[in-house]
C-alpha cells in the first residue's frame, strides 16, 4: 500500500483524513454534498499511515449518521473490478469496518452490503468477522455454501479451508457451520477444525529454538543462523544467555559484543545490557560508530531498553550526536530523565519538528517526556503537532501532554477532542474540556449514552459528571 496523500490540516477533507475533532464539527456546517464527498474519498481511500493501529471506522461511521449519507459509493468501491485485482485488506478494510458500526447502529442497508460481500468479494473474510459480531445466526448459516465454496474440494483446498479456520479473527461462523447437518458443510468445517487443531500441536511438538544444554557459543550461532534467515533474534538470543551463560562465560560475551558476528553481537549486547555490565555503555557506542548497520541497530535498540540510572546519565552525554543513537539517547531522557533535563528534551522536541515534521516516529516519546516533566514552554510546539501530524495516535498523545502543559488546552484543543477518532483522546477529553462551553455537555452525553463508545471514555465521564452522566 502507498503512503496517503493527506490534504493540508486546513482543510475539510485534511482534518477529516486526521481524524481531528475539527473535522466533524466543519463537516456538519459545511454543505452537505461537499461534507459527504470529503467523507467518501476518506472511507474509499484509507489516510492513515498505519491502519492496525490508528483508529477512523467509528469516526467515519458516526459522521455518516450524522449527515445521513448513503452507502453507493462505499458499494462501488467494493464491488468493482478493482477488487479483484487489488486483494490486500487495506484497499477494503476500512470501507468494511465503518459498515459494520453503522450496522451496530441499526443501518440495515450497511448490513446487507456486508453480506453481499461476505457471499463474493475478494476480502470476505473481513466482512465476515464484521457480521460474526452484529448478524443473527440465521443468517450466517446462509452464507455457509457461498464461503465454502471458495475452497476447492482437493488437498490443496482442504489445506487452505483449515489454514482459515484455524486463524479466524472470530470464530462464530464457524462454529455455527460446524453444526450444519449437511455433509458439505457440517462436516467439513468440524474436519478443518481438526486439522488446525493438530497442525497447532504439531508445531508446538516441534519447536525450532534453543534446547538445553546449550552453550553460549550455540547461542551466537543460532542468532547468526536467523540472521542469515532474515529474522532477527537479538532478543531471544540475550534471554537464553541469561539462562546458560555463567561467570566463566563473561569474557566470550565482552568479546563478541566487541567485535562480534552481528548476530552474535547484538545477542551479547543485548545480553550486557539487561545485566548493566558496566562495559557496555561503551560497546555499544563503539558499535554504533564502528560497527556494521545491523550491529548499530542493535546497539540502539539495547540501549533504549536500559532502564538504570547510568543510562540516563550517558544519554544527557549523547543527546547531542547527530546520529540514531542521539534520537535514542532524546527517547531516555524524555522517558526516564529527571528535573533539570526539560531544556535538553525541549531542545530535542524542537529540532525533532524542525529537521523531520510532525510526523517523524521519535515525536512519541518527546511529546510523552514534554507531558511528564512538565515542560510548560513546549506548549506552542506541542500545538503544532497536534494540528499538523496525520498520526491520529500521535495527536493523541500530544492531547495529553498539552492537558499537563498548556492552561488554554480545556477550553481549547480539549472541546474539539471529544469528536476525535481515537477513543485515548476523547477519553482525555472527557476529564478535561470545560463545561461552560455548551457542546461540551451535549456531546459528553451523547457519549456516555452511546453503545459503540469505549468503556474507558464512559468510565472518565461517569468520574467526572457522576452514574447519571446520560441526564446531564
């Protein structure tokens, strides 16, 4: 899947793609047809970076409803020549997860669509776990032969037909087929039950790791083995030093964290840092300005993952190198430094934004430590970000820090993220948005009278405005 094109964060369609709460509030004071156009060309056109864990569905779906929009476009798309082409669940995806909310919702016309392409579109399989949670037994049990059908009778379909039972995000069609008195249907699913059932065991009886016994010297071989195999195995690799390694082994470890195979390297780094060796700092810095490019990643990623005080400590020394180490080092101040490191994490925030954008992955931990130490005078870039990244998970996290940083943010940014697409946001929102603004108490009870809403949201508004939330 390509990177999306976003649309500048001023616009209607730029805050919808973000799934800013500014987009809904815009969208239904804006004409209607333009509105639903903006809205579409979102469902139809997935706009986030990373779909599997940004959140737009119930967003999208909730507008929807509110502007009354019809679902021809959304059938077009899923039922065109394209989808036949085009297999990959980000073409559909969303498409089909916002008609399963509007079919929570009662929308009939969503449900029936989900059906039709459950019974013969290309990514059945989504739909089908989106019916799994709202349909009625009766009618999954009639999609039974249009699925089955899409596994040949053979081996090989078979094989394919349990391969799918056995990995089904929801089981319940399944089960409900299982049951069927039919030979081709009952039969053959509870037959593919079995066979992922005994594919599991098997897998589980033949397991491809280390054995005991071992020596540490089999270890650095089997994480250069999985290197060669293109999987990396630093970690696993340190945890099973941990468990053979002993005192008269500290010397090899040193030495392969030194100058090391690189899949013995970042075992041992690893390894070194988990046991805060107090050698390893220096390794590490000596493989990141020496070492090969997968020996550097795994000595960043070693040291990111130490936790004590000498850490922090030789971060403050880092912080300033223009390299993945420094970016590291800005990541374990912003998460485990101390009063009186705000101005190099500010610092670090600041340039982040300035030489990468508002959407560069390092902004997590920065907007993070902004929020936990404090830093009032990162409130203006903070609200840069939070306009301008297309990461709805990031703004997120930037709510929450201007709710520790900024006093403008309860009657400001606060408001607009009641309407926001991820529910962390909306759930912030709900402990902080003054209520003097009067769509503040509308939407809170909306919210907390909504079946669809995450329980966390409701919980925050339950705490603030009490058990009779739904009567404010």
């Amino acid at each position: 899947m390509f990177d999306p094109v976003i649309a500048p964060s001023g616009t209607l369609l730029g805050l919808l793609q973000r799934g800013r709460g500014d987009g809904t509030l815009h969208a239904l004071a804006a004409p209607r047809d333009e509105a639903l156009a903006a809205l579409n060309h979102c469902v139809l056109s997935d706009p986030r970076h990373d779909w599997q864990v940004e959140n737009r569905s119930l967003y999208y779906a909730r507008l929807f409803l509110d502007l009354d929009g019809g679902l021809d476009q959304i059938e077009r798309h899923l039922f065109g020549a394209e989808d036949i082409l085009d297999t990959e669940d980000s073409r559909t995806g969303l498409a089909l997860a916002v008609l399963g909310h509007l079919a929570s919702y009662g929308r009939n016309d969503a449900l029936a669509l989900l059906r039709r392409y459950a019974a013969a579109g290309s990514n059945w399989a989504w739909a089908l776990d989106e019916l799994a949670l709202r349909d009625d037994d009766a009618s999954l049990r009639g999609l039974a032969t249009s699925v089955l059908g899409r596994f040949p009778a053979t081996a090989e379909g078979d094989a394919e037909l349990a391969a799918t039972v056995r990995d089904a995000y929801e089981p319940r069609p399944w089960r409900l087929w299982a049951e069927d008195p039919r030979e081709s249907v009952g039969a053959r699913v509870r037959a593919a039950q079995e066979t992922g059932s005994f594919d599991r065991w098997q897998r589980q009886m033949r397991p491809s790791g280390p054995r005991p016994g071992w020596s540490v010297q089999a270890v650095f071989d089997w994480a250069d083995e999985g290197l060669e195999r293109g999987a990396v195995l630093h970690l696993p690799a340190a945890r099973c030093l941990g468990a053979v390694a002993g005192p008269e082994d500290r010397d090899a470890i040193i030495e392969a964290a030194r100058s090391g195979t690189d899949g013995a390297r970042g075992a041992a780094l690893h390894y070194l840092a988990e046991s805060r060796d107090a050698r390893v700092l220096d390794l590490i810095e000596t493989a990141v300005s020496a070492g090969s490019r997968i020996a550097a990643e795994a000595a960043v990623h070693a040291f990111e993952r130490m936790c004590g005080p000498e850490a922090v400590d030789r971060a403050r020394r880092w912080v300033q190198r223009p390299d993945e180490l420094g970016a590291c080092a800005a990541g374990v101040l912003a998460s485990r430094g101390e009063a009186g490191d705000e101005k190099l994490v500010l610092g670090a925030l600041r340039e982040t934004v300035r030489s990468e954008g508002p959407d560069a992955p390092l902004l997590r931990a920065l907007v993070d430590g902004a929020g936990r130490l404090g830093i009032c005078c990162a409130a203006p870039v903070l609200r840069h970000v939070y306009r301008e990244t297309a990461s709805s998970q990031l703004r997120g996290r930037t709510a929450r820090a201007l709710a520790a940083t900024d006093p403008t943010f309860a009657t400001g940014f606060a408001v607009e993220c009641l309407w926001d697409c991820e529910e962390t946001t909306r759930e912030v929102a709900a402990q902080y948005a003054e209520l003097v603004d009067a769509r503040v108490a509308e939407r809170l009870r909306r919210l907390a009278a909504d079946p669809a809403e995450e329980a966390e949201v409701q919980s925050a508004i339950h705490d603030r405005l009490g058990p009779d939330a739904t009567a404010v």
